[in-house]
C-alpha cells in the first residue's frame, strides 16, 4: 500500500471512529485530523469535505460489492449463488463497522437506496417462480421488498449475530429470498 492510500486509511479510520459516536453533520474537520495525526491541509488534499470523504468511503464499498457480483455468472446455480453470497457476507463482515452505521438509525438513505438498487440487479433474483405471472412493475417492486429484506437480515446480523453463523445466515438468506421453487 502506498503512502497516499495509507493517509487516506487513517483519515477514514478517524472519520468513522468519530461517526460512530455522533451524526457526521457535528463532525469536523478537525477531528479527524487530529484522531488521525495529519494536518487539516492533508485532508484537502484527498477530499473536498466530510461529505466527500462519506461519498468516497460508500463509493469504494458499493465498487468492491459490484466486482463480487461481477464474478457470478448471469444464469448461475445454486453453488453460484452460495458463492456469490459467502464473498458479499465476508466483504460485509470485514467492513461491519461502516456498513451497521450506514444501515444504522443514522444511517445514510441514499446508501442504503444505491445498495438496494446494486442488489436488485444481482443475478441472484434471475430465478423465478414460474407460477407468478408478475408484470415489469411488479417484478421490480417485489425485488425491492426482497432486497430490503436481505439487507435489513444482514445489518440486523452484523450488529448482534444473536448466535447464528454465516453459512446459517446464507441458508437463512438462501431460503427466505433466493430458493425459488
């Protein structure tokens, strides 16, 4: 990692330890340089406001959950779809922290409508019943609630995993929004 990425880790570690304890509009410039050791002129240097820091940070998760997506095959199988699932749940666990905050009650909902969006296009959702005869409108509503649905299970997971494991929460996911029969 080069010395620029490594500045920017720390202004984001910084950022999202503040973030964790108040909403970002009371979080200053100044706070995060100093949490984490650079000058205020080093943050310029990356982002333009804490706002863009925020944008940068909900960018880069949304591009690292797109390229998981990208490796499933447009008309996957049921070990495609466990695959596809086990990689989307090892990147969320790694970033727990800033995926419970922007799916938190101070959450931010742009996030959490690009992320619905990102997940309503997985080709997860390819399968269907073929007894449900649902028009474009009613397709795209019903893969809105599932979504919501899965992204609600995983926050609520990642905050307390209230003792289930991952390969129990991808069965959960897996049968309650996936398995079409």
């Amino acid at each position: 990692m080069d010395k620029t990425a490594r500045t920017k880790q720390k202004i984001e570690r910084a950022f999202w330890d503040l973030y964790a304890r108040k909403p970002v509009e009371r979080i200053s410039v100044r706070e995060i340089t100093e949490a984490a050791g650079f000058a205020r002129g080093t943050f310029y240097l990356h982002y333009l406001d804490i706002y863009d820091l925020l944008d940068q940070a909900e960018q880069a998760l949304l591009d690292d959950m797109e390229r998981c997506i990208d490796r499933c095959p447009s008309n996957p199988g049921k070990t495609d779809l466990i695959g596809l699932m086990t990689r989307l749940l090892t990147l969320y666990e790694r970033n727990r922290t800033q995926i419970v905050l922007l799916l938190g009650d101070r959450g931010d909902a742009a996030f959490r409508r690009k992320l619905k969006d990102q997940m309503k296009r997985m080709p997860i959702w390819k399968a269907h019943d073929p007894a449900l005869d649902l028009s474009t409108g009613e397709r795209d509503l019903m893969l809105g609630q599932t979504a919501s649905g899965v992204i609600s299970l995983i926050s609520d997971w990642l905050e307390d995993q209230r003792g289930v494991s991952a390969a129990e929460l991808l069965h959960l996911i897996y049968e309650s929004a996936i398995k079409r029969g």
